[in-house]
C-alpha cells in the first residue's frame, strides 16, 4: 500500500480547502487575486511532479490497485495542471461578470481538477466512476456559476439533466461488467475478458463507452456541447472543452486498452464508424455558427473525432498521436477561449462580429486568435499541423490490413476542409473589416499578456521541434496494450530480417 | 551558414524583424523586404551559377537541426540538383519582383510584407527540402499568407468567393497529397522509415515497391498534386483566384508555387512509382488536353485581361503535364523548362497587369486602349510577354515547349494527342493573345487611358529583370538544359526502370532545340 502516490492530488484539494479558508479572511476587494495565489501554487505542484517522489520510474499501484501511477498518469496530470493554471488566470480576468463568490469558483476549479487527476491514474471501474462524478458535478455548479445570468442556467440544467443520463449509462454497464467478470479492476477485467465474450459482458462495455462518449463529446452523445459551450461562463467553457474532454480520453484509453483489449480488437469498425461521423458532425454543423463559444463547441466535437481517429488505429502510434494532439489542442483552444473572453467583456455579445478590427484594438489578441485557428485547421507551422498528420498517419498505416481506415481518413480530410471555411471565416472577421478608429484599445494585464505569449509559444514548439514531445508522449503510452501493434511489429521485424 | 540554408532562412528572420518594426514605418518595412529578396535573388544567382552540371547528385545538401522529429525520420534537409536548382533561381527572381511591384500597397502594410516574406521562405523551402514532410510544410506555409493576401488586399467583386475558392481547392489538393506522401513512407519497413527523399528512392531502386501499392499511392499524388497545379478539370480556382489577389500574390503564386505540384510529381511520383506511373500517365494525357483546348478556348472569351492570363497560365499547365506524361528524357527536361519558364512569363504578366489596375482601377478590355502611344515601356514589356506567352521563339517558353512536343512526339502512344495539343497552344494562344494585344495596346487612347503615365526607372526595375531572364534563357537555353538534363535522367530512367531506349537520341534532342532557337533569333 503506498498511499503516497497520491501526493499531487492530496496537495490539489488541500490547496483547494486552504483557499475557501483564505477567503474568510480576505478582504472583498481582494478575493480575485486569490486566483493568482492559486495559479502559483499550481505552477510549484507541476515543478513538484518531475521529482522522483512522484514520478516512480516503474508503474506503480496504491489502494489494491485502483490507483495506478504510470507514464500515461503522470503526462495527463501534468497536461492538467497546465490546463487548470491558465484557466484560473482566466478566471481572475473574468471575475466581475460573477455576482459573488470567486473564492468558491477557484476552489471548485482545483476540486474539478483532482478528479481529472485521479481520473488520469485510474485504474478500476470504482475509482473511474468516482473521478468522473466529481468533475461532472463540479462543472454542473461551474457552469450555471453566472446565476444571474439565463444563458448560464439553462446551459447548467442542461449540462445537469445529459450529464445524469450519461452518469447512469456508465453505472449500469458498470454493474454490467462487474456482474459477469466479479471485479472492478482494469488488470483482473483484462485477464478474465479474454475468456468472458458473452452478450451481457459487451452490452456493458458498450454502455461504459456511451458514458465516456459524453465526456468527450463524441457521437452520438454530442448534443450538449454547443448549448453549454455557449451558454457557460467562458473560463468554465475553456475548462471543459480542455480538461474534462481530456479526461474522457485518459479514461477511454484506460478502459479501451488497458482493461479490455480483446473486445476492443473486435470493435474496430464501431470506432472507426464514430469517429468518421463525429468528425463530420461537428464540421457540418459548425459551418452556420456565428456566435464564437458555440463555434468552438462544434469544433471541439469535430476534434474530438479526430482523437477518436488515432483511437480507432489501435496501435501505439495512434495513442500517442492522441496525446500529442491534446497537448497542441491545450494550448490553441485555451489561446482561442481567452481572446474571446477578453473581446467579449466589453461588446457583451459574442457574434463573430464582436472580432471586427481587432487588428487594431490589440495586435497580440488578433495574433493569437489567427495562430489558434490556423494550428486548428491544421496547418504548419502550427501544433494541430503536427498533432493532424500524426494521427492521419497512424490511421493509413492501418489500412492495409483494413480498408476501412482509408475511408477514415477520407472523412478527416474532408472535415479538415470543411473546419478551413469556418475557422478562416473568424480570421476573416478579424482583418477582412473595413478600418474602424473609433474602437478602443483592449488593456491586456501582464499575467494574461504572459499566458498568451505562453500558448503561442507552445503552439509554435509543439509544430516546428516536436521531437522531444514525441517520446515523451510514446513513452507515456508505452504501458498500454495496442491490439493492432503486434501484428504489424511482426511485420516489420521479418521485413528487416529479409 | 550555407548560401542554400540562407536562401530559405532570411525571409523569415526578416519577417520576425517586421513585426517588431512601429506600423507608420512604411519606407523602413518596404526597404527591409527589398533589401531581403534582393539578396536572397543573389544567393541565388551564385548557387545557380555554382551548381555542377556533371553531378547529377544532390549538392549543397544541408541540415537545419533542431526542427522535424529524428524518431520519425524527418529532418529539415536542404539541397539541390538540376530539377530544382533553376525553379529556386527562378523563385527569388520572381520573389524581388513581387516585392519591388508592392508599392501599390496602401494599407496594413506591415501585414503584407510579413506575409509576403514567409511565403517566399515557404515557397523556397518547398523547393528546396530534401525531406518529403518539410516539402509538404513549407508548401502549406505558403499557403495560408496566399489566401490571407487574396481576401484582405485582394480587388473585385467577387473577392471574398475566390478566398474560399482557392482556399478549399487548395487544401483539399494538399490533403490529397498528404494521404499519398504518408502511404507512400509507409510503405518502407518499419525501422527503416525516413522522409528523406534520398534514402526513399535509394531503397525503392533497390526493392521496387508493390505494384498494388503504387496503383493506389499514384493516383493519391497525381489529383493532389494536379490539383494544385489546376489540373483540368480541377482548375476553376486560378483564374479567379488570380483575378482577385493582389499583384505581388498572383505573381508569386501563379509563377511560383503553383509549381510545386509539378516539381513533386517529377521528384517524387515518376520515380517512385514506376508502374503506377505508366498506368496513370495516359489518363494524364488526356487531362492536360482539357487543359490546353478548354481553357483556350475559356481564355478566348475572357473581357478582363487577369482572368484571360489566368486562363491561359491554366492552358500552359498543360505542357507540363504533356511533357511529364512522355516520360521521356527530353520531354521531362522540356517540362521542367516551361515550369521556369513560365514562371517568369507570368510574373512578368501579372506585374504589368498589376501597374495598369493600379493607373486605372480596371482590366476591362473594353475600356482599356491604345496603351502603347501612352505607356511605350509598359506597352512594350506587355508586347513581349504576349508573344512570348504565344510561344514566339526567342523567350524561354519556346524552348521548353518545343521540347516538350519533341518528347511527345517520340511516345507513340502519345502521337495522337500531340497534335491537337500543338494545334490547340498555338492557335487558341496566338488568337486570344493577339486580340488582346490588339484591344489593349493598339488603336485609339480610350477615355480611361488618358492620365495613365509610364513607369519610372525604380517601377521598371522588376520588368527589366524578367524579361532579361526569359530572352537569356531564349537565348541560351543550354544554360539550364545541361543543369537539367544530368538529374532529369536519373528520373527517367528510374520510371522506366531503366528501359530508355537509344541513350544518343536524347542528348541531341535539347542541342536540336537550341540549334533551332538560335537560327530563329538570326
């Protein structure tokens, strides 16, 4: 037993219980700077997870194995941690749209983040419905968090009611599961799957992946993003388009791969099938958007078809292609959701329009929101070229031994096309527009200014020397299975002895 | 630092420099650009000058470290041979052209000459990279400053279609290509797989790919590839693309990077892909003659001078894809040729169609007239570039179209295309190029005419420099024939797969065409 492993979390919801103390004793017109604090102390627990307290070397268990702390772990709570720390400095930059208690936003931000946290070391049916549930029900009260505000309500029933339905399919294939193997844990799942193939067993299975299918906004469990995208506070849309979606990933490559990879051999078409129609889905339907939030909520369905891309390849490269495309994603839609929060502030509306002569109001917004769609669409020299191209070429490295994938990657590259009219459509916007003097200049505050420079430097690193990203990102998914590797490994193997 | 790495480096250190440049500094950013693809053109002019014709190998192969991944087998590497060496001369050329005719730019201009910048080092580092991925990245970094150019400074009417127009083509042609250069590094074992150009077609020399794979690999690359290219009949962006960009775009876009897709399909799919080749070239054949005939006769119809050169720069593509079809030596060195060729010609075209908008605000044929009593440089520059465009020998297209016939002529197969082919560039072109001569340069001074004056000495600048070029390789075609000629038949022979019959007709072709050319200009 070493419950130290849990040392990053454990420090997350002691932070988070430290700042709802500080709070009492803060003055009212203080509090935001509390985020900053927060922020920080983040940044000294993301310098505190490269020690070799925590980081073990070999995969490690705690709690009879419910807890795992591997490279797979360790590279999404970083990737967490990043994306928690630039959504808090957000926050303090939209602090005056809440009525009142930005403390409580703050410490339920680090509570939605020890979930994802654990979420990334789970291991056990148990631990993964409980991580989920605690960052699905912190983000009910993170979405409705403008309680003055209809659009934020309506956005939080919504999230509340699809999030409840999807929590219940996850719960009874979970008892689906349990009832024909008799355990939670991922590694027990693993041995017995490979001899238990009956309908009861795969109908949980299935039921387990519609309820991680609403994490990531996958089809056909798609329908809330756009509603709660638009609808949410814009920090709280930023989080959940980064943090809780990359959590749905870290726990579907858990379950996919680690407790069920036998079954998930078999469910090559079902992925593939997915993943194609996510991709359009969320294109075709993002083309009429004109309002920003929600059409970075379709985009978001869009890529996460993409992800499901380097999923359904079933191979280590596709893995990694997948977390190598949410570290670029962090950055370009975490860039993208805090230029829109700092344009909109002001305008109040959120039309694309909003986004007219924003060249000259502030060239380092309109720099980065260009760079953000541009790394969106896919581009080089940006990170969503490189994260793109990794998981097309994980995908028709596939298609050889099943022509399903080449059409796959046809329906991405017909969705990169299609996501090139919108997303040049918000560039358009931005500098097509004729010249107007009579808009104000945006102040930027430093730490924000710091944060955007930050992205765009991570966008640009991630596109032009993704070297060391990449082993770090194949080492990361080293203790996954890959039911596709070994085949083309043999492949290979006999090629080179030849 | 190596002149080649120079060449491709400087634009961008130079556009990084801009953007910390204070916007009202417009003499400061328009020196900067000048002064860059000035020496960048130099570079060129030496490392042309440099390159060993007797080598048929790489040279001056560099390493940029630090960008690609090593896991991966990408690596930024640089170098030239015969097939690239002139297209990157001809592409700085072009490049100092587009910058010194930007003066027409008036707004935003320190966004212009940024983008300006970083797609002549996009376009200089597709040419140059002996690295399939960072052929690809620096072609789509091109790309994106062509279709920001064309809907922010772009002109007419229908702008904000041709954006998106050219845009989605163009990506989706891009795609296509990115699907075919991933299928085709798959194809190398695992453990062995590199981006390297080199490295790939030494290990496909060895062990030719399988014939399946290059059946369905070779289609990939020849629509994505001819996509771009505005292969018929996926060419309805161009003219209109080019109808609307700003000048210096439309020439560096027309003239140059359109080229990219030709210049992958000789490097890398001939080949490569031997078999795929000769099953696909046919159906190429008969594409390119929807090239030459149908957008002749387009071009015919055209009352606006931009989309009648961009009509006929569609037609020209044509040559190239008939001299790439023949799959013969002279008739792979006679494309190459009119790519450079060409390339200049259109630079040239656009620079002046450019000058007269900017004097009258339109390129109506109607209301234009009689520029030649009013603007006897200009006029007389246009003059050139038509015939030239006519294939009138004397300018550098005729050598390379000439050669391209030639080698046509010599595939049996192809005997029955050649001469509509040859029918249809010489006398659709003559006769919309002429007419247009006619309407615009000729007759009486229409109303609009009036003010126009001619160009002063700085404005000549970047005529005077393409036309020299293309009347220097008119004259002296040998100058890039025997560059050429070395490395085109490396590829030649790997298509083939080595069958090229008679290795003497070959060599006395291009000395044919140059005897030809020089008893023209007598």
């Amino acid at each position: 037993m070493n419950y130290s492993l849990t040392i990053l979390e454990t420090s997350v919801i002691a932070l988070g219980l430290a700042l709802l103390l500080l709070d009492l004793w803060t003055p009212a017109g203080q509090k935001r700077q509390l985020g900053y604090g927060a922020a920080a102390a983040l940044g000294l627990i993301f310098a505190f997870s490269f020690t070799s307290f925590v980081d073990p070397g070999a995969p490690a268990t705690a709690f009879n194995g419910m807890f795992v702390q591997d490279g797979l772990s360790l590279f999404f709570k970083r990737f967490f941690l990043i994306a928690t720390i630039i959504v808090l400095i957000l926050s303090v930059e939209f602090a005056d749209h809440f009525p009142a208690g930005i403390s409580e936003y703050y410490a339920l931000l680090l509570f939605a983040l020890s979930g994802m946290m654990f979420a990334a070391s789970a291991n056990d049916f148990s631990l993964l419905f409980v991580s989920v549930e605690l960052i699905t029900v912190t983000f009910y009260v993170l979405t409705s968090f403008q309680r003055t505000r209809l659009a934020s309500l309506e956005a939080g029933v919504k999230y509340l009611i699809l999030g409840a339905l999807s929590s219940a399919f996850l719960v009874f294939g979970i008892a689906l599961v349990w009832g024909t193997t008799g355990s939670f844990n991922f590694a027990e799942i693993a041995n017995s799957s490979s001899r238990e193939t009956g309908a009861v067993f795969k109908l949980g299975l299935l039921l387990v992946l519609v309820g991680l299918g609403f994490k990531i906004a996958a089809f056909p469990m798609q329908l809330w993003a756009p509603d709660v995208y638009q609808g949410s506070p814009t920090p709280t849309t930023a989080f959940l388009a980064v943090g809780s979606k990359a959590a749905g990933f870290v726990l579907l490559l858990r379950v996919l791969f680690s407790a069920v990879p036998d079954v998930t051999a078999h469910w090559t078409e079902l992925l593939i099938l997915i993943s194609a129609v996510t991709i359009l889905y969320g294109n075709l339907c993002a083309i009429p958007q004109r309002n920003l939030k929600r059409l970075l909520g379709y985009s978001s369905i869009a890529n996460a078809g993409y992800m499901l891309l380097g999923v359904a390849s079933l191979t280590h490269a596709g893995q990694s292609a997948v977390l190598y495309y949410l570290a670029g994603y962090l950055f370009t839609v975490l860039a993208a959701f805090m230029v829109i929060c700092l344009v909109t502030r002001q305008a109040g509306n959120e039309d694309i329009s909003a986004l007219a002569g924003l060249n000259q109001r502030s060239p380092l917004l309109a720099a980065t929101m260009t760079l953000a769609m541009v790394s969106l669409a896919g581009i080089p020299p940006m990170a969503g070229f490189f994260g793109k191209f990794l998981l097309l070429k994980a995908a028709v490295e596939q298609g050889a031994s099943n022509s399903a994938y080449y059409w796959l990657a046809g329906a991405a590259i017909i969705g990169v096309v299609i996501s090139l009219y919108y997303y040049f459509g918000v560039v358009r916007a931005i500098y097509w527009s004729q010249d107007t003097t009579d808009l104000p200049a945006i102040q930027i505050s430093a730490p924000i200014k710091a944060v955007l420079v930050a992205c765009i430097g991570g966008m640009f690193y991630l596109g032009l020397y993704p070297g060391p990203a990449l082993d770090s990102t194949t080492q990361a998914v080293a203790t996954l299975k890959a039911p596709n590797a070994t085949a083309s490994a043999v492949n290979g193997a006999s090629v080179v002895r030849k | 630092m190596t002149s080649l790495a120079s060449i491709l480096v400087l634009p961008f250190l130079a556009a990084i420099g801009l953007a910390f440049v204070p916007r009202n500094y417009r003499f400061v950013m328009r020196l900067v650009t000048l002064a860059t693809t000035l020496l960048v053109a130099l570079l060129a002019v030496t490392l042309f000058w440099r390159f060993n014709a007797d080598d048929a190998g790489y040279q001056f192969v560099t390493t940029i470290p630090f960008l690609g991944a090593g896991s991966l087998g990408i690596q930024c590497k640089l170098g030239v041979d015969g097939i690239n060496v002139g297209l990157i001369l001809m592409g700085a050329l072009v490049a100092f052209a587009a910058a010194c005719v930007s003066w027409e730019i008036e707004s935003r201009e320190k966004e212009f000459y940024i983008l300006l910048l970083v797609m002549t080092g996009g376009i200089l580092g597709a040419f140059a990279s002996l690295d399939l991925f960072f052929f690809y990245f620096f072609h789509e970094l091109a790309l994106v400053p062509t279709f920001i150019m064309i809907g922010v400074w772009g002109r007419g009417e229908r702008k904000n279609y041709a954006t998106f127009q050219i845009t989605l083509y163009l990506s989706l042609g891009a795609l296509i290509a990115l699907i075919g250069l991933i299928a085709l590094y798959l194809q190398l074992p695992d453990g062995l797989r590199t981006f390297d150009i080199r490295e790939i077609t030494g290990y496909f020399k060895d062990k030719p790919m399988a014939q399946s794979a290059q059946h369905f690999i070779f289609p990939l690359l020849m629509f994505g590839f001819g996509i771009l290219v505005s292969l018929w009949p996926f060419h309805t962006w161009a003219p209109l693309g080019y109808g609307s960009a700003p000048t210096a775009t439309a020439m560096l876009h027309a003239g140059v990077l359109k080229k990219f897709g030709l210049y992958g399909l000789i490097r890398v799919a001939l080949p490569l892909m031997p078999y795929g080749a000769r099953s696909w070239l046919n159906v190429l054949a008969l594409l390119c003659l929807g090239n030459i005939l149908y957008c002749g006769f387009v071009a015919m119809r055209q009352k606006d001078l931009n989309l009648l050169v961009g009509n006929s720069s569609v037609a020209h593509m044509g040559f190239v894809f008939l001299g790439i079809a023949s799959l013969n030596l002279i008739g792979v060195t006679g494309a190459v040729v009119v790519m450079i060729a060409h390339g200049l010609l259109v630079a040239l075209t656009f620079g002046l169609s450019g000058y007269l908008h900017q004097q009258t605000k339109t390129l109506d044929m109607v209301q234009l007239g009689g520029l030649l009593q009013r603007l006897p440089f200009v006029g007389a520059a246009m003059v050139m570039a038509m015939l030239a465009g006519c294939g009138l020998p004397g300018f550098a297209n005729f050598v390379g179209e000439v050669m391209v016939f030639f080698g046509a002529w010599s595939q049996p197969s192809l005997r029955v295309i050649m001469v509509p082919a040859v029918w249809g560039g010489l006398i659709i072109g003559a006769v919309y190029m002429l007419r247009a001569v006619r309407n615009i340069l000729h007759g009486p001074v229409a109303e609009r005419c009036e003010i126009m004056t001619d160009a002063n000495p700085w404005r000549k600048v970047p005529f005077v420099l393409l036309l020299t070029a293309l009347i220097l390789f008119g004259f002296f075609p040998k100058l890039l024939t025997e560059k050429i000629r070395p490395s085109a038949a490396l590829i030649v022979n790997m298509a083939t797969g080595g069958d090229q019959k008679s290795p003497g007709a070959p060599q006395s072709s291009p000395a044919l065409a140059q005897t030809a050319t020089s008893d023209m200009a007598k």
